[in-house]
C-alpha cells in the first residue's frame, strides 16, 4: 500500500518468543509450503515458514492456513492483534502472515510488490534476527528495521534487501486489509 511516506515505524513489539521458535523450527519447516521462491525470482535467496496464504482472486480471496500455522500461530497472532489493535482499524482481515528467512549471502532484487492486494494492505515486518550486513532499502534510500520493532512499509515503492553478514536473517511479515469505510 502506498502510504505516503516510504515507511513508517510502529514501535517495540515483543516478538522474542516467536523470534526464537522460529529460529529453532527444523529445516524441513523452511520448505513446506515454497509457493512464494518457485512463482517469484526475487525471493530465490530466502525460505519461509508460511502461516496464511491468499490467492489472488482480487477483491474476493480465497485465506488459507498453511503448515506454519500449527508451529507458530500461538505467538503470532497475539503480535498481530497487538499491532493492530494500536495501529489500525478494527474489522480488517489479515491476508498473509510469514516467517521469511533471507540466507546468509543472499539478496531480494529490487521489485515492487504489484498484485493488487499488495496495494490494497498494509505491509508490516517485524524483524526477528538480524546482523550487521543486512541492508533493507525503499527507494534506494536505507529503512532502519531494527530486531523487535515493527515497521510498515510503502511496498509501493522499489525496494530491496541484501545480507551479506554470516548469518540468515529472520522476519514476520503480514499484510492488512483494513476495513472500507
């Protein structure tokens, strides 16, 4: 959603108990459900652990529950309906909600997320693990995405991100719908 700013933070959130579930889930987790690396090149360098999914029959979606919704929706839906609550109206409907790793070494090509329920909801990350060589741009300028804050971004916009640390970076990512007025 283009929300006049390039982002916009939302404040500290507690994410440490999902940070940590996430970071102890078995490889296998990583690649249960790999829709977003086979359909998308940008997202080649990550895995993601994918708790709900949206088809993309725009404005009538099809949510659906994926396999991380039994290994980690006890601790990300009580973050979810903080942030909500705080931010957003009420009423709205969550369309996507993953745990995305970005690979030591890897990178998301600049892109613009450009399905129209990307223009429709609101992005917000929430960076779980992270490390000095990871860089998260919007428009080539750096947006700060510091571990245990959550930001909503213009996705929009061109944006990217590159880790060239040693190790994998994890994020919550969901997307929100709010309700028409």
């Amino acid at each position: 959603m283009d929300i006049g700013a390039l982002w916009r933070s939302l404040g500290p959130v507690d994410s440490q108990p999902l940070a940590a579930r996430a970071a102890a889930l078995p490889e296998e987790a990583w690649r249960e459900f790999d829709l977003r690396q086979r359909a998308y090149d940008v997202h080649h360098d990550t895995q993601s652990v994918v708790l709900l999914f949206c088809d993309e029959a725009w404005p009538d979606v099809t949510i659906s529950k994926q396999p991380g919704w039994d290994r980690l929706a006890d601790l990300a839906v009580p973050l979810m309906r903080a942030i909500l609550q705080q931010h957003y109206p009420p009423g709205g409907t969550i369309l996507r909600a993953v745990v995305a790793k970005l690979v030591a070494g890897g990178r998301i090509k600049p892109h613009i997320d450009s399905l129209a329920s990307f223009r429709a909801g609101h992005r917000i990350h929430i960076p779980l693990t992270s490390n000095e060589g990871v860089r998260f741009t919007i428009d080539g300028r750096p947006c700060p995405m510091p571990v245990g804050e959550a930001v909503e971004i213009n996705n929009q916009k061109i944006h990217s991100v590159m880790n060239t640390g040693q190790e994998d970076r994890l994020s919550f990512i969901f997307d929100y719908v709010a309700p028409k007025a």
